[in-house]
C-alpha cells in the first residue's frame, strides 16, 4: 500500500478512534468529519472518480470510462453503508465547475 501523509495525520490525530477507509482511495481523502461524535473520514468524490479511471478500474474509453466510474462509485462504493464510521463523499464536482 502506497504511504499517504494526510491519512497518516489523521490516524496519528484520532489514535483511538476506528475510522473505516475505502480500499484503494488514500489519494481522495480530504479530511474528517465528527457526526455525532464519531469521526469519518471525508473523501472527494471528483478525486475517487479520477483513481478509478486512472488506475483502470473500469473498462471503457472516453466519456464511458467516466460514467462507468461514476456508476462503480455509485454501486461499490458509495452504496455500502458499514456502520456510524462509514466514511462520508463529498460531490465536489460541481464545486469545481462554479470555480472554474
């Protein structure tokens, strides 16, 4: 597994804290969220969907490979919900077109 210093800091910063992570995905995490007292981590939804296309996790070209990842984030990813630790996805998309 690649090292991440973002997620490395928030494991050092929550030590006794159980925060579930999504395989894979180090590389779109954003930050951390207390809901309801319990920390999740915070991932970028733009970012997971650029690691899916990127690391050929779908199969399609093109405009296909985005909506192929969008729908394996959709399904996969997304639709599992694992407990209050559950991480939380940010649909920042949107974000960055009004930014841009």
């Amino acid at each position: 597994m690649r090292e991440n210093p973002r997620r490395d800091a928030i494991l050092e910063r929550y030590p006794d804290q159980t925060l579930l992570s999504a395989d894979g995905l180090d590389g779109a995490i954003i930050g951390v969220a207390d809901a309801f007292s319990e920390p999740r981590l915070v991932y970028s939804v733009s970012k997971i969907l650029d690691i899916l296309m990127a690391e050929g996790d779908v199969e399609a070209d093109g405009e296909d490979k985005y909506t192929d990842a969008r729908e394996h984030f959709e399904f996969n990813i997304a639709g599992g919900y694992v407990g209050p630790q559950t991480p939380i996805f940010v649909e920042d998309e949107m974000m960055e077109e009004i930014d841009d």
